[in-house]
C-alpha cells in the first residue's frame, strides 16, 4: 500500500528538464515562485530551482540583469551528480581498502 503524504518515506525528485523549461517560460511571464510551485512542486524546490538556474548576465543597455536559464540548471544539475558519483565510486574504493 503506498502512501502519497507519508512524511516519514518522502523521496526528493530532481526536476526533469521539460519542468525546468516550464519554470523558464512561467518567470519570463512573470509568475510569482509560489504560483509556478503551485503548478509544479513545493515552494522551496522552486526557489532553490530559481537560485541554481539564475546567471547574471550584461544586458543590452550594458547594464547587469538576472535571469533563469533552464539548460544552466540542467548543467549544475548533471555536474553535481557527476560529482557525487565519483564521491561515492571514491569511498567504496577507499572501503575496500579499509575492510
């Protein structure tokens, strides 16, 4: 039996890229965090979404700006996972060693 609101086996889900291309497109129409969680997920994965994604860029007056990029998540997102694996492909070869 499985149980979608159990807090005690909550699974975290990366955002796929077509839900990052949706996060892109709702700020440019400039929907609020919390609307576009609304649509998505929970607020605070959108607003860590929004953070990782936002690349300071010089616009055309030359003056700086901020926006949401879905393939610059999608990057930072496969690199940290990248990361990640070598991390854990490093401990168990160091626990091999170990034990």
């Amino acid at each position: 039996m499985t149980h979608r609101n159990n807090t005690l086996t909550k699974h975290y889900q990366q955002l796929k890229p077509y839900e990052r291309r949706f996060i892109m497109a709702r700020v440019r129409d400039g929907w609020s965090d919390r609307r576009i969680a609304h649509e998505l997920r929970s607020p605070s994965m959108i607003s860590r979404e929004l953070r990782r994604g936002t690349v300071c860029q010089i616009g055309p007056n030359k003056k700086p700006c901020t926006k949401y990029f879905a393939d610059t998540a999608q990057l930072i997102y496969e690199k940290t996972e990248l990361i990640h694996a070598q991390l854990v492909g490093l401990s168990k070869l160091l626990n091999s060693f170990v034990n």
